[in-house]
C-alpha cells in the first residue's frame, strides 16, 4: 500500500512543529533574559532606563508567550475563539495558566511553575549582571 500524499504533510511537518517549539520555548526564556539583563546593566550604571523600555520589554515577554501559547494550543487541540489574540494580549497570565490546567490537570502545575521558575532564575541573572557590571564598570 502507497503511501498517501497526506501522510507526506504529515511527516514533513512533524520536525518542523519540534522546532518551533523549541524556537517559541527559546523567544519566552530569551525575552525573560533580556529585559533582566538590561534593567541590571542600567542599574548599575546608576541610569535610568529608557522610557520606552518597560513598554518594549513587556512586549516582548508577551508576544513571545503568545507565540509558544499559540502552537501548545495547536497541539493540544485548544479551538480559538475571535479574539483570542486580543484576549491573551490583555490577560495572558489568566488565560493561558487555566487552558494549561484544563488541558493537563495537575501535571500542567509542572509546566505552570517552570515558568515560574525561569522569570525568578531570569530575575537572578539580572541582579548578578547588575553587581558583576558595578564591579566592572570603573568610577565616575
């Protein structure tokens, strides 16, 4: 029996989803990283940060927990209403915590609190990056 020109999809999209799942894993750590890490830069500096920077940074953090939301819900068959996009913008913290408890019960606690634990450890590097700059940085 030959195999059917849907199982060809099927297969070649199936490394493809691995990969954006490690890429959108990858923006949520890195853009937990990078708004700590440069909060602690400026603070070493003894500067204040850019106006515009919490706004960005927040952005960022949401956008890229938007996108890893968007292709769990793809594999664990969450349907999407509307305005689901505008709905996790203004309340992701909400929502994507009670899809991930709906759809996994108590294991999805696990995924709940490596979250968790990734902003506190991004938060860690942060302040370690704030003292190592004021170490570093020379006087005046």
């Amino acid at each position: 029996m030959s195999p059917t020109p849907e199982s060809y999809v099927v297969s070649d999209l199936l490394p493809r989803q691995g990969l954006a799942r490690s890429v959108a894993t990858a923006l949520v750590v890195l853009a937990l990283l990078t708004s700590q890490v440069v909060a602690g830069v400026y603070e070493a500096a003894q500067r204040e940060l850019p106006d515009a920077f919490p706004l960005l940074s927040q952005l960022f953090v949401v956008l890229s927990v938007i996108s890893w939301f968007s292709l769990y819900s793809q594999r664990q068959g969450i349907p999407w209403v509307l305005d689901m996009g505008w709905f996790l913008f203004g309340a992701w913290i909400i929502v994507i915590p009670y899809y991930i408890l709906k759809r996994e019960g108590r294991a999805g606690w696990s995924r709940i609190g490596l979250f968790c634990l990734t902003w506190f450890a991004a938060w860690c590097v942060g302040r370690a990056v704030s003292i190592w700059t004021r170490v570093l940085l020379p006087e005046g």
